[in-house]
C-alpha cells in the first residue's frame, strides 16, 4: 500500500538540504544586518558572512597551523556547518588546502592580504631604513609594530642579531599587554578607550613574568607614560628581553613604536635601559619627522 513517507535515502537528502537551506536564509539574514549570531541586532551595512570568513581565517596562528573544522568553529563560535561552507569557498579561491577534508591549512595566497596594506602605507618602507641604521649601531635585532585592536602587528624588522625569534617576524601579531611595544602603544591612549580595550583582553601567564591583570597592567602604563619606554622581561617567551619607545608623526601623534629585542644573557634589565634607549629614541625622532600627519 502506499505511504507518505519518503523512502530513507530521499528523507536523508531533503533533510540535508532543509539545512543547508536555512543555513544560507541565516547568512542572508545576517547579512541584511538584521542580526548577528547572538540574535543582537547588527549595522544593515555590515556584512556578517564576510567578517566570519576573515574570523574563519585568523583562527589560524603560528602555535595552530593545521586546523579541524572543529577546531575553528569552537574557536570562532561559529557554527561548524558554516565553517565548513567558509573553508570551501577559501579552498576553492586558493587560500587554505585541505589533504584529507577535515584537516586545514593556510597557503601563501594569504599573505597577498596583508601586502596590499604593507605596499599602500610608506610607514614600512620609511621605517626600514631607520631600523637597519639602528640595528647596525646597536648589534640587535630590532622592530616596528603598531596597534590594532588589544595586539600590535609587527610591519617591519631588521636582524643584526643572530639569535632571533619567530614571533617578531614581519606580519605578527602579539598580545599587546605583555610586549614592551604594546605597552608604549597603550600607554598613548585616551583614558578611555584604554579601558575600552582592556574589556576585551584575555588575560594569559605566557611566563612566569607576564604581565596578566589588568590592574598590573595599569600600574606598569603607569611607569611607561613618565619613563618614556617600556621593558618586558621575558614577558611574552623566555629567553628574550625588550625595550621599546613611541613613535610620533609631525603632528605629535604617537603611530608606532619600535623596539630593541635582546637575549637575556647579552643584556641585564638595567643594561637594557642604559645600552638601547638613547638610540631608540634618536630613531624614532628621525622616523616620526619623516611621517606626514
């Protein structure tokens, strides 16, 4: 006798593509700006399904390089179904490979992002001349890194050291609350938005010495803004000491900061203040009078 019932293969296909239906109705919806996924209400000109896909992206680090659906979706606190959908279209664009389907991985493609801001802004180009002269004269390694959000990002570097950590590559992004960059680069900041971004650091014991509270943290900006610089010691990884000051633009704006990063057995904390900071201050002087408002 007949039924009403699809037969199991069909009932398991239209289930799969109810799914993906309502999937593609909640991005469309998100998009309109008429929600985000928190079911708060969102800027109708902000595209929701773009900002996943770039969170989609930067779920990705140096510690995580090869990712699980799962993973980024537990990361992100998107929805496992939409990562997948995401890292399709990336696969598909040339951006991450997968070999297996469930295991991702960024490919070079993706630096392509970043160039297009490090050829748009001369603030890299500028800085690399100083920081090569800087390096040379002080026989370490050195950096420029500005703030973006509660990291700072590192557009320039120049090695004369020998001995020289991943983390500070060009491109990096670290906590800014416990690199001596991030400090003098808080330390700038109006009261205010200080606080603002304080809100949203997750605070982590990277060492023993990390800075990992915000009322630490307010007390050494304390110090960095009548000291003029700021030293993490070892803050951040064991084995490396820095020390960095502001840079300001023509107009006084602080725009950056640079950095010397030092070996803990070539510098004590107060070496580090007595060898590096007049020169790092002389080159932020020349840099920031070669930076337009």
């Amino acid at each position: 006798m007949p039924h009403d019932h699809p037969a199991p293969g069909l009932q398991a296909q239209l289930q799969v593509a109810a799914l993906a239906s309502v999937e593609v109705e909640a991005d469309a919806a998100l998009d309109a700006g008429h929600g985000d996924e928190t079911g708060q209400c969102a800027d109708r000109d902000f595209v929701a399904s773009l900002a996943r896909g770039l969170a989609v992206i930067q779920a990705f680090s140096n510690q995580q390089h090869t990712l699980t659906i799962a993973k980024i979706s537990q990361k992100t606190g998107i929805a496992r179904a939409a990562v997948r959908r995401y890292l399709h279209t990336l696969a598909s664009l040339g951006y991450v490979v997968t070999e297996d389907g469930c295991r991702f991985s960024l490919l070079p493609k993706v630096v392509t992002l970043g160039q297009a801001y490090l050829s748009a802004t001369p603030l890299p180009t500028i800085a690399q001349q100083h920081l090569d002269v800087l390096a040379e004269q002080v026989g370490e390694a050195c950096s420029l890194g500005v703030l973006d959000g509660g990291d700072i990002v590192y557009l320039a570097r120049a090695k004369s050291s020998s001995v020289m950590s991943p983390r500070f590559n060009v491109g990096g992004r670290l906590p800014a609350y416990c690199t001596s960059i991030g400090h003098v680069l808080l330390a700038s900041l109006p009261p205010d938005v200080l606080e603002s971004r304080l809100r949203e650091v997750r605070f982590v014991p990277y060492t023993q010495r990390t800075i990992a509270s915000p009322e630490q943290l307010r007390e050494h900006l304390d110090g960095v803004r009548e000291d003029g610089f700021s030293i993490a010691d070892q803050q951040l990884e064991t084995g490396f000491r820095t020390i960095a000051v502001a840079v300001r633009n023509r107009a006084g704006a602080v725009v950056a900061g640079i950095n010397v990063i030092v070996p803990v057995g070539r510098a004590s904390v107060a070496q580090m203040q007595a060898r590096y900071f007049e020169p790092l201050m002389q080159t932020a002087e020349k840099l920031g009078a070669a930076l337009a408002p």
